[in-house]
C-alpha cells in the first residue's frame, strides 16, 4: 500500500513537470518565429526540458539532475552561438535551463516548482508591456529615484540598528530610518497620484489617503514637492491640510476602540476640527483645479532624499525635546505627559489617556483637555515640518489651516461645556 501512494505522488510530480513544460513552452511558441531564423527551442524542447529534469533527479537525486544541467548548457550555449546574430537576447536559453531545475523541483515540491513556472510565464509573455514601461513610460530620472528608493529599503533598512541609543536612549535608528522611507513613499505616492489624475486633484487625493500614514510625514512630503515646483503650491497645501482629516479619522478610531465614552465626548471637538480642515483643503484645491499650468507641472522627481533626511533629522530632535521634558518634569500629570507625547504622536496620546479613562482612574469629560492638548502640540510639530520642508511661501498657507484645525477642536470643546452648563 505504502509502495502504491510513493508511485503514485511520484507519477503526479511527473505529471506536474509535464505541466510546467509545456506552460512555458507554449509561451516561448508564440515567439519561436518562423523560417531560418527562428528561435532553437519551442513547446515540445521545454516540455521534454522539464520531463529530463525530473526524471533526472528521480533516478539520480541532484547528482544526475546537475549532469543533465551541464548538458542542457553546452546544448543552450551552442544553439545560442549558431543563432545569435538574428537574435542577441538569452532569455529563451536561460529559460531552458531553469525549466530543466523546474522539472526536478518537481519531484520534492511540486506546488513551488508551479509558482515559479507561472510566475517566469507572466514575465515572458509581459516583454512588450515591460519594455514600453521602462523606456517609454519610466524616465531616467524617476528609475534613479526608484533605485534610492529600493537601496534605502531593502539595503540599508535592515543594516541600522534597532535598539535605544542617544540621549535619554529615546533615539531608536531603525524607527527613524522607518520615517524617512515613509516620507520617501508618501512623496512618490503623490508624484504617481500626479501622473494619474493630474496635479489639481492627484495630490490632494494623495495627501488624504497619506495622512493614515503620518500627517506630519504627508505635510514634508507635500512642501517638498510645493519647493519643486511652484505651480503646485495650492494643490500641495490641499493635500497637507486634507492629511489632518485623516488624522482626526485615525483618532477617532483607535479612542472608540479604547473607550467609547471618551469617543463621545471627543465627538464635538473632532467633528468641528474635521470639517474645517476639509473646508479648508477643499478651498485649496479648487483654487488647485483653476490654476491653468497645474497638471503640467510636478514631474522634478519622484521624491526629495534631502527632505526626508531633514526630516528624519527634525524627529529625532523632537524626541530628544520630548525625553528631556519628561525626565525634567516626570509624571506630572496626565495633561503634561499628554503634551510631550503629542509634539510626535497625537494617537499614542490619545490612546494612553483613553485606557486611563477605561480603568476608571480618568473621567471621559477629563479626558478631552489632555487629548486636544496632544492635538495642539502635534500641531506645533506640523507646523515646524511645513516650514523646513516647503519654505515661506507654502507654510504662510498652511500653517492658517492648521492652527484653524486645532482652534476649531477647542471650540468644540468650549460650545460642550457651554451647552453642559454649570
């Protein structure tokens, strides 16, 4: 019985090898051409490739399978040196090969050796759509932002420690090195919102989707790009405004799923300061949309490296401020600790004071004055990131609407307490 199920599995991963030949065969077929200068190989060499490969590796484990490797090169290599002068490419040779490791994977991890055939597959059969994007669509310049890009994430990200270090050990590299890519992604994410819908509408789209990421990131990303390029500067201060919308969204969700009745009372103050913000990015934006030069302009880079690093570097000088208050002051109070947490995260305030409203060491009606003071600090925060991030000219915009936002939260708060009476 035992002997049956081994023939069995072994026949399905032959049967698999089949499978993944004659996929990609039938790929590499419809670009075999015609005539004296066709390509060497088509449906029935690979499918018979892949079916060599397991059979192989079926009767002689890897040993047998790299003899057979070695033979299917010098077949590739001559058939390459026979026919290069009608094509110079090597993607159907290398394909060769590979398909011969498929049909041997085959035999030990069938479900694998299928990924990677309709995955090469894809590639194969997307050459046009690929070329055409790389050097058609991509320019020079935002493939060389792509590469920084990928180098700062893939590079040097897992490179930089992630441990406490610096003064007060409140300066975590890593977290860091985490925000400036963010900056990096949220910019790029307004340049392809750009190209997309155009700037009157791409980027204050982007700056409100952004704003669930970091607002204070979006609003460094956005006077960046206002820097670049001056005809985007009503759109640019759009989207950063509109960030804040997602601010108070995000905030409104992480206390209601804290503590409801500090939701409740925080219902006033949140719904006034979001509907001023949207007031306010909505001006901005139609001024954006009549603009005549607008959705011309904007294409100077997918993102800026010197403005994400001046922001990383703002962070950091934010946080040790914020570790020097706390060790100079201690635990205060609730309002203090609630201030120093806001100049970086209005959320992690939020939440701290929600729980101690949930444990009952904190009315819900005490917990207003503790979050809308996060909320006003991390306000300053925006306000410093404007400033460095897009000069005078896009913080004299922005800054009215965010300190509007903020003003708005308080007054909700005070038209509570008014309507409450004594």
């Amino acid at each position: 019985m035992a002997n049956t199920l081994i023939q069995d599995l072994a026949m399905l991963n032959l049967v698999s090898a089949v499978a993944i030949g004659a996929l990609i065969g039938a790929e590499r077929e419809r670009r075999k051409g015609e005539g004296a200068a066709r390509s060497a190989a088509g449906m029935r060499t690979f499918t018979i490739t892949s079916i060599c490969g397991a059979v192989a590796f079926g009767l002689g484990g890897s040993f047998l399978l790299g003899i057979l490797m070695g033979c299917v090169a010098v077949m590739v290599a001559v058939a390459y040196w026979r026919g290069h002068d009608q094509d110079p490419g090597l993607t159907t040779e290398i394909v060769l090969i590979l398909t011969a490791l498929l049909g041997g994977l085959c035999m030990t991890a069938p479900k694998t050796a299928g990924a990677i055939a309709v995955a090469v597959t894809v590639l194969l059969s997307a050459k046009a759509w690929l070329h055409n994007l790389v050097i058609k669509v991509i320019s020079k310049d935002e493939l060389d932002d792509a590469l920084i890009f990928a180098a700062a994430t893939i590079v040097v990200l897992p490179l930089v420690p992630n441990r406490q270090m610096g003064p007060y050990l409140t300066l975590n590299p890593h977290s860091i090195w985490i925000v400036i890519v963010l900056v990096m992604a949220i910019s790029a994410a307004g340049y392809i919102a750009v190209r997309v819908f155009g700037a009157k509408f791409g980027l204050p789209l982007a700056g409100a989707i952004s704003g669930f990421i970091s607002s204070t990131a979006t609003i460094g990303a956005m006077g960046s790009r206002a820097q670049k390029s001056k005809d985007l500067l009503a759109a640019c201060v759009a989207g950063a405004v509109l960030s804040t919308v997602a601010t108070i969204a995000q905030m409104a969700l992480v206390v209601a799923a804290t503590s409801l009745p500090t939701l409740l009372s925080l219902s006033g103050p949140l719904c006034l300061a979001g509907a001023t913000a949207v007031a306010y990015g909505a001006v901005f934006t139609v001024m954006a949309a009549r603009h005549v030069g607008a959705d011309t302009a904007g294409t100077q880079g997918v993102f800026s490296l010197k403005t994400a690093l001046a922001f990383g570097t703002i962070l950091s000088i934010i946080l040790v401020i914020s570790a020097g208050l706390q060790a100079r002051f201690g635990g205060a109070g609730v309002l203090m600790a609630a201030v120093v947490a806001g100049l970086v995260d209005t959320h992690a305030a939020a939440i701290s004071v929600a729980t101690l409203v949930a444990s009952g060491k904190v009315t819900p009606q005490d917990a207003v004055l503790p979050i809308l003071a996060a909320l006003t600090s991390n306000t300053v925060s925006k306000i410093i990131m404007a400033a460095a991030s897009g000069g005078w000219a896009f913080a004299l915009r922005v800054v009215p609407g965010l300190l509007l936002v903020a003003l708005a939260a308080w007054v909700g708060m005070f038209s509570a307490l008014i309507w409450a009476g004594p």
